[in-house]
C-alpha cells in the first residue's frame, strides 16, 4: 500500500526517547519515504538527530495540522504501547488524519479498519494498513527449510527490544552494497513497514507460527543468504517467539542482539540475563538440537550500546569479545562490516 514517495508524519507523542519509540525511530532511520515531521509537542522545534543516530533531517513538530502543511500524506503511528492497544486518547489524532486525507499505518494489535474505515474520505488514494493481520494461513511446518544449500541468519536476543530489527536491517543494507545475493525476511511490524512485506509473527496462532516462518524463508530459497528479523527471546517468560522462528528457517547462523548497559530484562527487572556463554550455548543447542537440525552457531553479537560513552562502549566491545570468542560490534556506532564479512565467506 505504501509507494516510496508518499511523504510521511510519524506520530510519537511522548515516546520518542523511550523504548515504546521503536516503531517510529526504526521508520525514521530505514524508511527510503521522506519524512516531513515527527509529532511530539513536548520536544517540538528540535530534531530527531539528537535523539538517534540519524544523518537525516527531521524535525519535530507539535501537531499534525503542522505535518500536514508540510505534505504530509500518510501517518504512521510510531509508538508500540504496552500490549499493542491504541490508547483513547488517539482517537482525536486518528480522526483528524482521516478527516485530512491521510492514510494510516499501524503496526499495533488493536485494528483500526473496524472502526475508523467508514471515515476515509477518498477511498481510490487513501487507506489503512493494519500491519498485524496474518495474510495467509500456512501449512503445518515439516521442517523443509534444512534442506535448503543458502545460509540462513536468524537474530536471537537476551530481550524484547535489543535491536534485533536493527542489526538485520544493517546487515541487510551492507551484503546489498556488497552486492551479495541476499534476502530478508520481516517479522513483526517495523520490518514489514520498511520493506514491504513478511509476517506478523506475534499476531499468528501458536500452531500456525513456525509453518508461517518457513512458508516466507522458502520463498527465499533462491537467496544465497536470508536473512530473519528475531523476536522476542529466550529468556523472555512472555516471549514465545524465539522457537518458531528456529524450527521454521532451521537456521545455519545466529546473531546474538543485547543492550550493552542491561543486567536484567527490561522488564520484568527481577529475570537477570546469565553468563553470556552459557546463553549463547542454550541459543545454538535449541537450534541444532542433537544435530537433528542444522549446525547453528552464534558467530556474532550486535550490542546496542547507545546508552554508553564512546569510551566505555569500545571497552565493552573489546570485553565482549574477550569473554565469549566472537565477534562483537554496536552495528549503529561502528557498522557491522566484521559480521558481514564472516558470514559471506564462511
């Protein structure tokens, strides 16, 4: 539904520096659409560059009658509450979009086409695009995706919201200009905004789930290397994602995502995250399980370390390696060309 030339306003409202911000901050940093404005009305007149690592210029405005006089003709709503629920206090924001001739991009559990479609103005050129509804109902998966001779590359994580999607989209964007035979598979709502397709992993049933995975990493067979956007994790007691996504793309290699500042789960705080190599271990042997599947090894960790000096991020890093064997980067701050380079030619 989204064309590379519609000009979008990112809605954001209090959240742009925090964690329910993903949606919008990984628009604004991979998004190839130009990005006329971030809505926040607490931090309007600033840009969104001193928030991310972002050499993009957007600025922040206070309301999307400001957006919209700037062409704006898609709102994208980027803030992933708690659960997936729009809040009430949206609806004045949603309405007004409509009521302007914008079309909607939501990636969050509660729909919007029920309620809000009989709003839309112009039918022929305006819409809602309800991300999380599942656009086929797979087969049961058989585990075909091990026969496959390409690599496949799934992120796994110590927790929700590591940079799974980000350290993918990097090394996505480097084996591209590597001009290497690469694919990438989305699955949950930033990914699928950016690139246009995939599958709302969390918004299948159990049962389904791995069948989804493998239908969209056969479609890729023809890839030499595919890559799969990670979810949730492991240690995770509300996560359940981490296993369809192992049985579905029966992976050959794994990235390990974190944030280089955590000792526990984000939430909740009481789960602490263990011994790096004793998780990395648990990771490769639910993968491989006995050798029944493929040989997976963890062969580098993406660290987020935005919330560290550029000084205690390089020690980190250096740290890191040190400890586990493997390679180690913030994909953001340093690039992931080490990783690249690994995966491309073992």
């Amino acid at each position: 539904m989204l064309n590379s030339k519609q000009k979008i306003a990112v809605y954001m409202e209090g959240h742009i520096d925090s964690d329910y911000g993903k949606m919008g901050t990984g628009v604004v940093r991979y998004l190839m659409n130009p990005i006329v404005a971030v809505i926040d009305k607490a931090l309007a007149g600033r840009q969104m560059s001193e928030f991310m690592d972002t050499t993009k210029s957007v600025p922040i405005l206070a309301s999307l009658k400001e957006a919209i006089s700037k062409g704006a003709e898609v709102l994208v709503l980027g803030i992933a509450p708690s659960g997936g629920r729009i809040p009430d206090s949206w609806n004045s924001v949603i309405e007004e979009a409509l009521e302007n001739g914008l079309s909607i991009v939501n990636g969050l559990h509660d729909l919007l086409q029920p309620k809000w479609q009989s709003n839309i103005k112009n039918p022929e050129r305006q819409w809602i695009w309800d991300i999380r509804v599942p656009q086929f109902i797979p087969d049961i998966a058989t585990g075909r995706a091990a026969n496959l001779e390409n690599k496949r590359v799934l992120f796994v994580g110590t927790d929700m919201a590591v940079g799974k999607m980000t350290a993918g989209l990097e090394l996505y964007s480097w084996l591209q200009k590597e001009k290497v035979n690469v694919g990438f598979v989305a699955t949950g709502q930033i990914g699928i905004t950016i690139t246009g397709k995939g599958i709302p992993l969390d918004a299948f049933k159990v049962d389904h789930a791995c069948g989804a995975v493998e239908q969209v990493v056969m479609e890729q067979a023809d890839k030499e290397i595919v890559l799969i956007e990670g979810q949730g994790s492991l240690l995770h007691p509300g996560s359940t994602a981490t296993l369809p996504l192992m049985r579905g793309s029966c992976p050959t290699h794994l990235i390990l995502c974190l944030r280089a500042e955590k000792t526990t789960l984000r939430s909740p705080e009481h789960i602490k995250i263990p011994d790096l190599n004793d998780f990395i271990a648990l990771n490769e042997s639910l993968a491989t399980v006995g050798g029944t599947f493929p040989k997976a090894k963890v062969i580098g960790i993406a660290a987020n370390t935005s919330m560290l000096s550029l000084e205690d991020a390089e020690i980190y890093l250096k740290k890191t390696a040190e400890k586990t064997g493997i390679l180690v980067t913030d994909p953001v701050r340093f690039g992931i060309d080490s990783i690249g380079k690994h995966i491309a030619s073992s």
